[in-house]
C-alpha cells in the first residue's frame, strides 16, 4: 500500500493553501467583531425609507459594492450605481451608499459632495473615520481593515494592501442582504426572479 507523501509544506516552514485561507477567515473574523447590531438595523432602516438607492464606489470596492447593488435589486429595491449610463438623477429623497477604505478617493468624495448638494442621505462604509468622507455622511459605518494607505493604525495583515477591507465588505454586506431578505420573509429563489436572464 502506498504511504501517503509528507507535508514538505510544514517542513520547509511554508503555509499550505489551508493555513493561508484560515488566516484570511481568522482576519475578516477578528475586524468584522466590531459591529454591532446597531449599526446593521440602522443601516437597513435607511435603505427601507429610501425612494432609491444610489451606490459609488471605485476600484476593487466598486467590483463588492456592485454586488451588493445587485442583491438589493433581486429584493426588488430601486437601486442604481453611479456612473452608468442609466443611472437618473439623486434627490432628496434618495439614499446614497459609498464604499472606500482610504475614504479619500477623489470621484466617491465628489459623488458624497454632490449627494449632499441634492440633500440626499449620505451612508459611508469605511476603513477609516479621519477622512474627508466621514463628516459629509449621515451614517458611517466603520471596517477597521488594511487599506492602500498602509497607516500605522491599521491592523496587521499578512495580505495584499486593501484585501482585509473589501472582504469585511463583502461579507458586511451580504449580511445586510441576508437581513433584509429574512425581514421579507420571502424564499430565496422567489427573490431571484428579477435575476438577468439575458447576459
């Protein structure tokens, strides 16, 4: 019978696939402890309230907040993403989301400075509060993660710079999804109905 080969991996002191998605999970497990439930049902309120929901984000940020747009629209929301050519115009009744680890890209801040000249609601999820985003917001929501400015203040990460945020993000996220869903007490594949059928 042949004898299983041994883990040179841990021998030659290198973490296995294993080790290094454990790692990811034990980082996005320690930064995601410092919500609250507070901050989720504030959060789902406003999006309740909204006429609609406008979403900004640049980068790999925009890539998560897209997907978050797109879950809001199997809900049934009205819900935009800035920049694309069928996006209307924001009002005062409207909601805008905003997703930023540095909180000082410069399009996310323009599009928080004209939300606020139209007297739209403003909620910012960010990786820092000391930022020129943070006091335009009406809400922020605080994701402690890496991000490409590398502060001091920042946690460790052994990932790439960014990567600890916008994966607390995402998962942030998809349990506001999951809330709102469950809130509905709808069945998941009867919110799926508006998904894209041509793509």
């Amino acid at each position: 019978m042949r004898q299983p080969k041994p883990n040179t991996s841990v021998k030659s002191g290198k973490l296995t696939i294993q080790d290094k998605i454990d790692s990811i999970l034990e980082e996005n497990r320690r930064l995601l402890q410092s919500l609250s439930d507070e901050a989720l049902e504030d959060f789902i309120s406003r999006i309740e309230a909204a006429n609609a929901i406008f979403c900004s984000a640049q980068g790999r940020s925009g890539y998560v907040l897209r997907c978050f747009c797109m879950r809001l629209m199997h809900l049934g929301y009205r819900v935009y993403f800035c920049g694309e050519t069928i996006t209307p115009a924001i009002g005062k009744d409207d909601m805008l989301v905003v997703l930023s680890g540095s909180g000082e890209t410069a399009s996310t801040f323009e599009a928080v400075q004209i939300a606020k000249k139209r007297g739209a609601m403003i909620v910012a999820i960010l990786g820092n509060l000391s930022t020129r985003i943070a006091p335009l917001a009406d809400h922020s929501i605080h994701l402690p993660g890496t991000t490409k400015l590398r502060r001091d203040s920042e946690p460790v990460s052994l990932q790439m710079a960014g990567s600890l945020f916008e994966q607390a993000a995402f998962i942030f996220l998809e349990a506001v999804v999951l809330a709102l869903s469950q809130n509905r007490g709808e069945e998941i594949d009867s919110e799926l109905r508006l998904h894209a059928i041509i793509e």
